[in-house]
C-alpha cells in the first residue's frame, strides 16, 4: 500500500470572522508543494473556538463547507476540520471529511469542553467516524476528546487518529503527552494539530502541532508560530510494528455506553 501523505495547517484564527479565516487557508493551501493526499485544518477554523453558535452556526451547504469543497477539487486533496453547523435546531462543533469528488463525512464532537461551556452551546455528537483515503483507514477526533482514551481507543479500527484543537498554552504539556501516549496505546500515526495567536479573551494557543509514528517519535512538530507540518505515513512500517509487537491481542475488551 502506497504510503500516505499529510499537511496540517497551524495557523492563528481570526475571531468570528469567517471570510477572512477562509482567504487566509486559501492561501496556506496554495503554498504547499508537496502534494499531499490529506490537508488538515485546526477546530472551529472558520471562526475560532466561540461559544456565539447561534449567530455563526453555518447550514450543511453554507459558504465554508462550499469552501472545503472547492479546495479538495482544486488541489485533489483531502481536506478535513471542523466548523460550528446547525442542522435541525441543534448546534454541533462539526469536522467535515470533504473528498476531491465533492463527497464528504463528518463527525461530531463527543466530549464538549464544559469548563468553556461547550455543552452549554452545542450537542454532542454520538458515534464515531472511521474513514478511508488510499487503503488507509482513519480516525478522526477533536480536542477535547483527546482525554478520553476509551473514545480514542483502536479496537483494530484505524491506522491513524487525528485531533484537530484549539488546546491553550498553560495545558500544553497534556497536549504533547497524551497525544503521545494514544501512539504508543493504540500502535497507530497521531496528527495532533492545533492552533496559535491569541483569541478575544486573550487565551493563548501554543500550538505543538505533531505528527507522530506508532512508536511514539515526532516526525514533524512546529513551532509556536503559524507552520505547516507534514509527513510521509507508512503503510508497511505501520504493520511490521504491529506483527512484531502485538499488543492488541493481550487487549483488554469493554463497551461503550453513550
């Protein structure tokens, strides 16, 4: 299996100011050359991490979802993060999965950030999303849901997981940890992505952008400045690891209750 290429766009967000988030990644976008299969966008990309979800909640075929669709056709390109959606009177931190054909996902953020009074604002989402893109199958996430590793857990499920955030500076020790430690537990790539710059309450978001390998190195990270990270996923790595040192077969089973 070919391996799999990824661009994950750290950048500062303009608060509640859909236009000019949208040109700003337009031009990120073109700015990459590597030719990737998937570009990842941080939470809430077009806004910022607001809680104002009524006056910004966009409709399933609003302006930034129409966005997404005509960057994935133009670059031929994956392109995945999340938005505040309405859809049936119930407000959602959304993460879109748009394809280059115009198809798409789209998973709903379980664990709602209540110190932030997230679930104050939105409705949690109830399953999960596993997607493919060339063979590979993926798991993608958003921030808060990174603390809870029964959510995150592979039951053989995926290859790799990806957590899109806005994860502010004092707590960015737990960002670089646990996103290490879901490497290590569920023997898959993490694509950690957050944001930077400063929000109008004048949080601070470090950044600490990553990609990890199942073994739990970085393969690429950024700085505390507006970066994109890649890198070159493989396949045939992935899965030498797994046979050589699995344990998934000593794992223990549970289930869910939502």
């Amino acid at each position: 299996m070919q391996d799999l290429k990824v661009s994950a766009i750290q950048a500062s967000l303009v608060w509640e100011n859909v236009d000019a988030n949208l040109q700003a990644f337009s031009e990120r976008i073109s700015d990459i050359q590597s030719s990737p299969d998937l570009i990842v966008l941080p939470e809430m990309f077009s806004t910022g991490f607001s809680m104002n979800s009524a006056a910004l909640a966009e409709k399933m075929d609003g302006k930034s979802i129409s966005w997404m669709a005509e960057q994935a056709s133009t670059t031929s390109t994956v392109i995945t993060g999340s938005l505040i959606i309405e859809e049936e009177a119930e407000y959602y931190n959304r993460l879109i999965w748009m394809r280059p054909d115009g198809t798409f996902a789209h998973y709903d953020k379980r664990h709602l950030f209540r110190m932030m009074e997230e679930d104050q604002s939105f409705s949690a989402g109830q399953d999960k999303l596993f997607v493919k893109l060339n063979g590979w199958t993926i798991c993608p996430l958003i921030c808060y849901d990174l603390r809870f590793p029964v959510w995150s857990r592979n039951n053989g499920d995926y290859d790799v997981l990806i957590y899109v955030a806005n994860w502010p500076k004092p707590r960015r020790e737990a960002w670089r940890t646990l996103l290490r430690a879901r490497a290590h537990e569920n023997q898959a790539y993490v694509i950690g992505l957050n944001r930077v710059g400063k929000d109008v309450n004048e949080i601070a978001f470090a950044g600490d952008s990553v990609i990890i390998d199942p073994k739990g190195s970085e393969m690429d990270e950024a700085a505390e400045q507006e970066q994109t990270v890649e890198a070159s996923l493989s396949y045939l790595k992935l899965q030498d690891f797994r046979s050589k040192f699995p344990i998934a077969m000593d794992a223990d089973k549970f289930s869910i209750e939502i």
